[in-house]
C-alpha cells in the first residue's frame, strides 16, 4: 500500500466523525427554557416478531414509570423527562452529555392493529411491547 490510499483512510474516517457530531447535535437540540416542545429525542430501536412489535427507547436515568407511551394513528409516541437528580443540582459538573428535560420521540410502527401496550426497562432502555391483533 502506498502513501495515498493511507490519506484518503485517513480524510473518510475524519468526514464519518463529523458526520456523526452532526448528528449527535441535532439529535440533542437543546430549546430555550420554558419552550413547550421536547429538546431532545431518544434514539430508539423497532424489532417485529411473529406475535409483537417490540420498540426500545434508550432512556438511561429516566424512571420508567414516569414515561408516557401510547400509539397515536401509525406511530408509537413516548414522552417524558429526565431531570438531575435532587442531590446533584448543587454539584459543580464537569460534564453533561445525557440530555436533560422534556423529551419526545414519535416512532412510525408497521401498520396493523394492536392490543395491549406493556412497558418494562431493561439495562437503561425502555421496552415498549405492542401486541398484534390478528
């Protein structure tokens, strides 16, 4: 291999970089205090099965049972907040990457008809299972 093919590596894994800090940015927008829409989304995956639809929702630090889900027409809508906890808001932070506040993540589902919507939380993630009604 020669000089050049190390170069060109080199430019396309510096342009991935900056194409994933772009979206990072933009999946954590921040929003003026006291807006009434959400500042951020959580990135989420959607697995179908035979019987269900299971969506997780990355949520670590976020209490499960203070998250809303339910479906809206074709979409899974899950909402909620996360906040400091109480005895951190007086610390001095050094670093702040998990989004804080009111999020909001609108999640297209297959088309069908569904039963019930259970929720549970596994390793920081919320698990959103969406029974097929046949």
């Amino acid at each position: 291999m020669g000089q050049g093919s190390g170069s060109w590596m080199w430019a396309d894994a510096l342009d991935m970089l900056a194409r994933a800090e772009r979206l990072h940015q933009e999946m954590f927008r921040p929003v003026a205090p006291g807006a009434a829409k959400p500042a951020w989304e959580p990135p989420v995956d959607v697995i179908e099965t035979d019987s269900e639809v299971v969506v997780l929702a990355a949520l670590p630090g976020v209490d499960p049972e203070q998250i809303k889900a339910s479906i809206l027409g074709e979409r899974l809508v899950i909402s909620g907040r996360r906040t400091l906890p109480p005895e951190l808001r007086t610390a001095v932070i050094h670093r702040l990457e998990l989004p804080q506040g009111q999020f909001e993540r609108r999640v297209p589902i297959p088309p069908g008809r569904y039963g019930s919507v259970r929720r549970s939380s596994l390793n920081g993630c919320l698990v959103v299972h969406l029974q097929k009604l046949s």
